[in-house]
C-alpha cells in the first residue's frame, strides 16, 4: 500500500524542458531593452508551476550591465538578474557572456547577483528573485523574457538560446480528488476486512485486493508518463479493480458486512 501511495505521489509531478527558444541580440546601452517569447507546451492540461529552472545562452557584451526579467503566461514577473556584481565592486562582472541555469535556491555557484568573475559564466546559479512566484501558475502558453543592456561601452550581448524547465502538478482540485478517490477505496477495503471474519483469518484475499489496486496503478504509470493527464482514470481505475475484486468467485462464501 505504501508503494502505491508513492507512485501515485511521484506521478503527479512531471518535470519537462522545453524546447530551445530562438532569441537575438540585446542593445548595448539601451535600458528599454527587448523582449523574447517562447510558448510552453510540455505540460498536461489543468496543470500548474510546482517548479522552474530557465537556462541562458549568451554571448559577447559585458554581464555586469545585463538586467533581466521571467514573465509567466499569468503576468507573474521575477528578476532573474540585475546587472551582476555591480553591488559587490561597483563595476560588475566584467566577463563576456555566460551558459547558466538559473534556480531558486541550493545552486553550487551561489546567487547570480554576486558574481564578479571576468570569464564566460556557466553552472548553476541562484536567480536575483525568488522563481517560486511562478508556482500556481498556469505551465503552458506564452512566456516572456526580457533583456536589457544597462550601461554603454560593453559591447553587444546576443541571447543564442533559452529555455524552461518546469515541474508541473495538477490543480489542487484535482490532486484533491484524486486523494478522495484513494481514501474512499482504503476505507473500502477496511470496512470489508473489519466486517468479515473470513477475512481477518486468511489475510490472502485483503492482500490480494490491493495487490489488484497496485496493478491498476503501475500499469497506468506505464501507458501514461504523467498520471496527471488522466487523473480521474487514476481513480476510477483503481476503484473498479477493486469493486470487481469483491465480486470474484474467491469472496463468493460469504457477505462482508459494511455499514
């Protein structure tokens, strides 16, 4: 039984990256700056953000005048940086471009915002603001980048490629249902082992009940990568094997009592 309830929970989440998102050059000097659309289509309907990583090519220009937002179909916006290092030594990082994934905590290279480094940047880095304002979000449909170049004399910087990789879970409404659906098949299963003594002395036919229940869910997390899309089939899948399990010719001896 635990290990469905852990499938169940691992299938909820599925974590996409989109595909690279074409970009272009950004102006030096210019703080009205550009910006760039990409449409996310990676995850299942009536799905939300649970998390988000963005990753960032770019080359040429200098890092330390770079000021960058993240705006999700929804409206939300997150700085993803704001001319890195400039607070550190007062001039920035004087490196010319970078291939980063920016995150919400936990990155080895620290906060972006901290950088000073003269070289091309690449790893991990923790963004300016905080990406879990992304969650609740819808996942799919049009996301916005936004760039600008702060300060003249740097050269041009040119975004080659981005893109999003999101962690996505069903509405809360359906995560509740699907938890009803599994709650009300436990209490079931325990009403039918409470009620019939044949049962609490062969544990054989209980168990096997589940085992039923367990194989719905595997063979659903087979055919589907994300049980997200099929949420109600998750449920009512486990149900019926259950409800046809009570009625095989195994339990035909006797009546449990469920009141």
């Amino acid at each position: 039984m635990k290990t469905t309830a852990v499938m169940i929970l691992m299938a909820l989440a599925a974590s996409v990256q989109a595909s690279l998102y074409t970009a272009g050059s950004i102006p030096d000097g210019n703080p009205t700056g550009v910006s760039f659309a990409g449409t996310y289509d990676q995850a299942a309907a009536d799905t939300t953000v649970s998390s988000l990583t963005i990753s960032l090519n770019i080359s040429g220009g200098y890092n330390g005048d770079l000021y960058a937002y993240l705006v999700a179909p929804n409206g939300t916006l997150v700085v993803l940086m704001n001319q890195p290092g400039l607070g550190v030594n007062g001039f920035g990082a004087s490196g010319a471009g970078m291939n980063i994934t920016l995150q919400d905590i936990g990155a080895a290279n620290g906060n972006v915002q901290n950088e000073t480094s003269s070289s091309v940047l690449s790893g991990n880095y923790n963004a300016a603001g905080s990406l879990s304002g992304f969650n609740g979000s819808v996942a799919d449909g049009s996301w916005r980048l936004f760039f600008a170049d702060m300060s003249n004399g740097g050269g041009t910087s040119t975004l080659n490629s981005w893109s999003l990789d999101i962690t996505a879970v069903p509405e809360p409404a359906n995560v509740a249902m699907i938890f009803f659906g599994a709650g009300f098949i436990g209490f079931i299963g325990f009403r039918f082992y409470r009620g019939s003594k044949k049962v609490r002395r062969q544990a054989a036919p209980f168990a096997a009940m589940f085992d039923h229940i367990q194989q719905g869910v595997e063979q659903l997390s087979i055919r589907h990568a994300n049980i997200a899309t099929l949420p109600w089939q998750a449920v009512s899948n486990a149900l019926i094997l259950t409800l046809g399990y009570l009625h095989s010719p195994q339990l035909t001896e006797f009546t449990p009592k469920i009141h």
